[in-house]
C-alpha cells in the first residue's frame, strides 16, 4: 500500500474524503456521551448521523472501549455502537441494533 497515498486522503476535509458508506449519514453537531458502565460517561460530538451509524469527535480516545451505548439526551436517543474505525479525535462507529436505531431516527406519527 502506497503510504503517501494514505496520508493525502487523510489529510482531505470530510467532505472531498472518498464516501464508502452504504448509507447516506446526515451532518449534525450534537453533544452526545459514551457510556459503558453505570458510572462512566465520556463526552462526545456526533458530527454526522444515519440510521446505521455515526462520526463521533472526543477530546481523547483514551479508556474508549470498542463497544459502548451512544447516548445524545436532547434527542432521547440511546444506542449501543461498535467501533469501525478510530482516527486520532474522531471514531466510527456502527449501531449493533439498528432496528432500534430506525425506530429512533425515525419515529411515528
């Protein structure tokens, strides 16, 4: 793999970095809270939402297990996430019941 590749589409804003997404997430900027205990609770950013997933910005990945529930309180929206991918500030995660999630993102009239 070609490094200096690498380091070029890293180095692109998000929005000109190349979409794998299979589905579309929507930009937000939210306060949301890593949580993966009862007493633990690690502030976060959602920088960008979908039904399947979301960008999380942190201050410091440190202590971040790669499982945890996502919790964003104004939108009464709690969801358990894996991580796909972490980048210095910033993790990908994956929600692991995205049923729940659609219901959530989605809800009925």
């Amino acid at each position: 793999m070609d490094t200096k590749l690498d380091v070029k589409l890293d180095a692109l804003p998000e929005a000109e970095a190349i979409e794998r997404r299979k589905i579309a997430r929507h930009r937000t900027l939210k306060a949301g809270s890593i949580t993966f205990n009862k007493d633990a609770g690690i502030d976060c950013r959602v920088r960008n939402l979908s039904d399947a997933g979301a960008l999380l910005e942190v201050a410091s990945q440190v202590g971040i297990p790669d499982d945890f529930v996502l919790v964003i309180e104004i939108d009464h929206f709690k969801q358990p996430c894996h991580v796909i991918w972490r980048k210095l500030k910033r993790l990908g995660v994956v929600f692991t019941d995205t049923d729940a999630a659609e219901r959530l993102a989605h809800p009925m009239p």
